[in-house]
C-alpha cells in the first residue's frame, strides 16, 4: 500500500469521552472569587504616596547640581599651572621691560588657553623688540593653537619678509595652511618644500619631507591633460 493510499483510507472516529458532569460542576464553582478588600487597596495607594513624599524630601535635601555641574569639584582640583603663572606674573611686575620674562609670561597664558589675556603681553615684548622675529614667532603660533589663523598668518609672513630662510616659520605656516578651511595644499607644500631645503637633515626637515609624501601628488608637467569635449560650436 503506498502513501497515498494510506491518506485516503478513511479513519476510523474516536468518540470522545465525555467529562463527568460532577468535574465540569466542580471547574465552574471551585474556588469562589476573592473580591477585592477596598481597604488593602486603600493601603496599598496610601504607601506608595508616602513613599513618593519620603523620595521628594530626600531629594530636596541633595544638592544634584553639584552632581552635574561640576562646579565644586572643579574648585576643589588646583590649576597645576596657576603657581607657576602667578609666579610669572610676579617676576613681570617686579622687571617690566624684560622682553624674556615678558615672552614667558606670555607663552604660559598661551598654552593654557588664555590666548586673550597673552596677546598683550606678546604685543608688550614686540614693542620693546620689535626686531626680535623669535618674540613675532612665538606669538604666530600661539595665535595659530588658538584657532586664530587670520592673525596667525600675517604674524607668520611679517617673520618670513624678515627672515626668508626661518625653516621654523616655513614649517609652521605649511602647519596653518592645512587645517585651514578649506585646507590651502597649494600653500602649504610651497613651505614644507622651503623647509626641506633649507635644512632637510633637521627634525623639521625631516617633518616637512613626511607631510610631503603624504600628500596628494601633483600631477606632472609631461602628463597629457585630457580636457572636456565641448559640445556644438
């Protein structure tokens, strides 16, 4: 007999039993509802609203500002700098005319953010050395690691009409060039190529030949230039 037959025979019924009647009466009554006791409801809502009460006046007592803002904890951590810059300060106020100290004073505030509070200084020391291209320097930087890159720039060039072989300044400026917005290859590997020249033995030539190999290459001179076909005349 194959498969298919099988599935055709017709099977057999198998009346089901019927359940006791006694057992269907039993599953119908058995266990009357509880009904529910207002009073245990009544308790239960009280509790949790003295709770709620309990939570809100502890709360209340916890300042949660202090767990956020930072403010205590910031009061509490000392400024690692703060000595040394009011130290620095103090050297200054006692020798105002020494450019050095003056420079100090103002590279520190420079390096810890305070680039407002540093270009004073910086244009204090300029005005007592107006010469000195190290003094312009240090302040090109800084005003380019305040994101100041306007400014930066034309301390960096001021440097560079002065000083046409400063290897620092050619460096740093190629720096300032990419991460312009948008970034100025063009200018920038004019400089990192100066730099090399310059000195391509030294760390910053050996810097300035890195940026060089990562950058995208020029196309060459001899390269065929495919230029668009213009449609129509």
């Amino acid at each position: 007999m194959t498969f298919e037959d099988q599935s055709l025979k017709p099977t057999k019924r198998v009346r089901s039993r019927p359940e006791p009647r006694n057992a269907q009466r039993k599953t119908e009554t058995s266990g009357p509802e509880t009904p529910i006791n207002r009073f245990h409801v009544v308790y239960v809502i009280v509790s949790a609203l003295v709770i709620c009460a309990m939570l809100a006046l502890a709360l209340s007592t916890i300042d949660l500002g202090g767990f956020f803002s930072g403010d205590d904890n910031s009061a509490n951590i000392e400024d690692p700098n703060a000595d040394l810059l009011a130290d620095q300060q103090t050297v200054v106020a006692e020798h105002p005319d020494d450019v050095d100290e003056i420079v100090l004073l103002a590279n520190l505030l420079g390096n810890t953010g305070q680039i407002q509070e540093a270009i004073p200084w910086y244009e204090k020391a300029l005005e007592l050395a107006p010469d000195d291209m190290g003094v312009r320097l240090d302040f090109a930087r800084s005003l380019a690691g305040a994101g100041l890159q306007t400014d930066a720039e034309a301390q960096f060039l001021k440097v560079l009409s002065a000083e046409p072989d400063n290897q620092t300044a050619h460096y740093y400026l190629a720096e300032l060039y990419m991460v312009w917005n948008p970034p100025q290859e063009g200018k920038a590997r004019e400089h990192y190529q100066k730099a090399v020249e310059l000195d391509p033995g030294s760390f910053l030539g050996e810097r300035a030949r890195n940026r060089l190999d990562t950058m995208t290459p020029l196309a060459s001179e001899g390269s065929p230039v495919s230029t668009p076909e213009v449609v129509g005349s």
